[in-house]
C-alpha cells in the first residue's frame, strides 16, 4: 500500500537513488566479471539528470492529485512525466579509449574508480534516509 504524502520528496528521492544506484552497481560490477573477455563493452547507468527532471517536475506541481475519496476521478496534469517512480535510467555503453588487442574496451582501474563512487554515494544515500527515519521515530516517541 502506498502512502502518498506521508514523506516528503526527500525520502522519494533518495530511496530511488538508492534503487539505481544498486542497479548500476551490478552493471560495473559486470564489467569486472568480464575484464577478460573478447570484445566485452563496458556498460553503466546514467540516471542522474532524469533524476534530477524528475524532481523538478514534481516541484512545479507536475505530480498527480491526491485522491482522498473512492469516487474521485484520476487525472494527470498535462506534463507529468510520472514523477521519481517512473525514473529507470539508462543502460549506456561506455567504452576504453583504447581497447585491448582482443577488442576488450574495459578499464578496470577505470571501472573500480566508478565503484568506489558508486559505493560512497549508495552510502552518503542510506545513511541520509536513515537519519530521516530516526527522526520520524524520535518524533513518534515524542522526544523520549
């Protein structure tokens, strides 16, 4: 059951990050696994403008209207996109400039160094959510 309305965009946003994040983790982490083999083209997904387009859609009022009764009729505003959840990313290749001899184009310092930052934004996200639901239960329990 969703509960539109109860977080605000923040907690949308970055539990959606973290969803892509995750995705493109596995991506790189395919590039790894296939370091060696012939004519492999490295892949990531690139998601952060959509995620930022997104965001700014939604704050211009390009989300949907609540409905607060069964009998209401669902409309769209003319120019909603759908929002964060609609966002999925796009799975690009992203080539070596110069591939190996067996027509490899993965550079793996390159592909560590896109894991690393990956994993350091996975986290900065997780731990951001987890601060916003911390307070949500210290205001829960009222300070105590």
């Amino acid at each position: 059951m969703r509960m539109d309305g109860l977080f605000n965009s923040t907690v949308d946003l970055l539990g959606k990050s973290i969803d892509l994040r995750a995705k493109n983790q596995n991506l790189i982490a395919s590039n790894i696994a296939n370091v060696e083999t012939p004519n492999f083209v490295p892949k990531s997904l690139a998601f952060e403008d959509e995620l930022q387009g997104a965001l700014k859609s939604s704050q211009r009022g390009g989300s949907t209207p609540a409905i607060t009764h069964s009998r209401h009729i669902q409309i769209r505003k003319s120019g909603a996109g759908g929002g964060l959840q609609s966002v999925s990313g796009k799975v690009i290749e992203t080539p070596a400039k110069t591939p190996g001899k067996d027509g490899n184009a993965v550079e793996l310092e390159n592909e560590m160094g896109k894991m690393t930052e990956n994993q350091v934004m996975f986290n900065a996200s997780v731990q951001m959510l987890s601060k916003k639901f911390e307070g949500l239960r210290t205001a829960i329990r009222e300070g105590k």
